[in-house]
C-alpha cells in the first residue's frame, strides 16, 4: 500500500514536470514587446542571458526526469537499496559540485553582459530626457530646445541613443524588451541608458516598476526610421506650428485657449504653456492616448476629452465640461496639431 502510494508520487512529479515545460514553452513567441525578439545589441545581451538560463534549466529538467524515470523503473524491479557510500558521493557531485559550477558561470556570464551594457560601443548621436509621471511619459531631446513630446520616442535607425532618465514622483522603470534592458527610474536621482535599434519599426515599451492604478497604461513608443524621416520629424515637433486651417480648428484654438485645458497643457507656440498635464504640440500624431490606454481617433479623443476617468480611471485629468457644440471643434484643433 505505502509503496503504491509513493509510486503514484513519482508519476504525479513526472507528469507536473512535463506539463510546466509545455506551459513556459507555450510563453515563449516572439513579436510585439518580446525580450525573445531582439532588435538591438542591448536587448540581445537580455535574450542571450536567457537562452542560457533556459538551457541549463533544461538540462537540470531532463536530468531530474531521467533520474525520476530510472527510479520508477528500478522500484519496479528490485528493492535493492544504494549503499550510503554510493549516496554521498552521488550528492556532493550533483548537489554541492554540479550547482556551483552552474553558478560561477552564470555569474560570470551576467557579469560580462552588465559590464557590456553599460555604455554603447559607439558615441551616442542622440540625447533623449525621459521623466516619469503616474501614468505617462514626458519626453524631452536636449540638443535641440523646446523639441517636446509624450509617451513616444523616435529614434535615427541604427544609432545609439543615449537616454536619461528621472520621475517626477514615484519610481518607474523604462523597458523597450525588444530594445534594451531595464532601468529604473528612482526619486532624486539621475540614471541613464541607452538603446539601439538595429532595423526600421515601432517597438512597445512599457513601465516595468508598479507605481499605482494605472501602472499597466504606462506603455509608450519607440519609433526607429532612417536618419531623413527623424530629422524632419524632430523639426516638426519645434514651433511655430502650422496656423490651423479649417474655420472649425480656428473656433476649437479658441475653446482650448479659454477653457481648462490650457491651465495643464502646453500647446507651443500659442498662449497655453502649462505643464500640468503633457505638452500637446504634436498630440494629433501621437500614436494613442494615455499613454496606451486608447487609440488616438477622434472618437476617443471627444472622449478622453469629456471624461478621461471611464478610459484611464485615477489618472490626473478630471471630466471637462465642454459644451456639445464646441466638442467637434476643439476635437478638430487638436488633430490638427502633429
Ligand atoms: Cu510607472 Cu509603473
């Protein structure tokens, strides 16, 4: 009876083992925001330290199952039992020996790669100021003044990008998987990183430190294209910007210059130069709002404009009571700038 028991055990360790291989297997696909799809030499060092974690994970897996099976087999054909002589060494061998060379060279290995990412082995040609904020990100480029945006960096393919990185409350941490490792960013402090991307894409990143309700709405957007298009595009973000068109985006400058909106939120280049909130200059081009939390279309915009709170609960702008008739208007203003 105790031996049936014990038996069923050893099969019920055996099949748990295989199904937990089955389910991490079944995570590992690449695509959209995946450590196992790397596009520059940082996250490569990230996707390399993995596929060696998981090699030796799969080498201790298969080890334990054979010996698993070996045991099952054995019960059911003697009861010969292993001298003590024999169980010490077979211990100290795979308990003490085997573990700490795993370890060694685990650790020189991360040492390695922490050493390697440190710096970029060519001088960075961009400079990108990132600060965090619950939920969003303020993105900022040094080099060239007033160059201003949120929740979406482009970057020149190709080129390392030097990034720096403060909150201006809780700490955060910025991640692009496909790109680069993660970086804090920490209260009172400066820290900074880098990425490269190495072919032409828009690579999702996300906040990778809790930091409150909507901590999973703090995605942004790494935008990697050739050097013409960056350029033109970092020149579009420095005002003056284009005079709206359209009667309609006339009357909704108007509506946004004498409502709330303009005590939180800079538009350059116009009276409203508030930093409550992000800077809208090129909001009309972003590739969503809140920070990931909706598409950036003119429906959602009318509604993350009346009342952001049923889009991105807890986040810092309160409903805004614009009249019906004016909504269309300031909808159209603000599409029209980016
Ligand atoms: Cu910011 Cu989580």
């Amino acid at each position: 009876m105790r031996r049936s028991v014990s038996t069923r055990l050893l099969w019920a360790s055996a099949s748990a083992g295989v199904l937990a291989l089955v389910f991490s297997l079944t995570g590992c696909s690449g695509g959209q925001q995946s450590t196992l799809d790397a596009v520059g030499p940082g996250a490569r060092r990230t996707e390399g330290l993995w596929w060696l974690f998981f090699g030796i994970s799969m080498g201790i897996f298969v080890e334990v199952m054979a010996l698993l099976g070996w045991a099952l087999w054995r019960r059911r054909r003697s009861r010969v039992r292993i001298k003590d002589g024999d169980a010490v060494g077979f211990i100290s061998a795979l308990g003490v020996v085997v573990p700490l060379l795993i370890l060694i060279l685990v650790y020189g290995v991360g040492l390695r790669d922490l050493n390697a990412l440190a710096a970029p082995d060519d001088e960075p040609t961009v400079n990108v100021d990132v600060v965090g904020h619950r939920w969003w990100w303020e993105i900022h480029y040094p080099d060239r003044p007033q160059a201003v945006t949120a929740n979406e960096i482009h970057i020149p393919v190709g080129e390392s990008v030097r990034i720096r990185l403060t909150t201006a409350d809780v700490q955060h941490s910025f991640w692009v998987p496909q790109l680069m490792p993660k970086t804090d960013l920490i209260a009172g402090k400066v820290n900074s990183t880098w990425l490269r991307a190495d072919r032409p894409g828009r690579y999702r990143g996300q906040c990778a430190e809790y930091c409150g309700q909507q901590h999973a709405f703090m995605a942004l957007l790494v935008i990697a294209e050739s050097r013409p298009q960056f350029d033109s595009w970092l020149a579009g973000l420095v005002p003056p910007t284009d005079e709206p068109l359209t009667d309609a985006e006339q009357r909704g400058r108007a509506v946004f210059a004498r409502s709330a909106c303009a005590t939180c939120h800079t538009v350059r280049g116009t009276s409203a130069t508030a930093t409550v909130g992000p800077d809208l200059t090129n909001v009309g081009g972003r590739w969503s709002l809140g920070a990931g939390a909706a598409p950036n279309d003119p429906g959602h915009l009318g509604g993350w404009i009346v009342n952001s709170q049923t889009i991105k609960p807890g986040n810092a702008m309160p409903p805004q009571p614009v009249a019906p008739g004016d909504l269309p208007d300031l909808i159209a203003y603000l599409r029209s700038l980016g």
